[in-house]
C-alpha cells in the first residue's frame, strides 16, 4: 500500500481546499409581493412569476 514520503504542510493543504466553501444563494425581491425569493423561481409567497401567476398557493393549515 503507497504511503506518502513526507508531511503535507498546513498550506498546501489551505490551498487544496481553497475551492471547498459553500456560498449563500442569491435572491431576488417578488415585484408582486416584495417578498425575498430565488432568482428564476416562482415566488413561494404568492405564486406569482414573470409577470403573472404561475402556481396558485392555498393558505397554511392551522393546527
């Protein structure tokens, strides 16, 4: 079985790794309902995207 010869140091390894970070999503804000939403997304708040209603959503149930 290979063995590696020496120690890889702290920084090779940062380096390695550099690439590794997750990134928040961008949003948009809904010009329907100025709700926060994904770009390219209907809006989950009224259903609403590019300029009309796409999904029609039903109020939550109360418990």
């Amino acid at each position: 079985m290979a063995l590696p010869k020496k120690k890889t140091s702290k920084a090779r390894q940062g380096k390695r790794r550099s690439h590794d970070a997750l990134s928040v999503p961008a949003t948009d804000v809904c010009p329907h309902c100025h709700s926060a939403k994904l770009s390219h997304r209907v809006c989950h708040t009224c259903g609403w995207y590019n300029d009309r209603e796409a999904v029609e959503v039903k109020p939550a149930k109360k418990k």
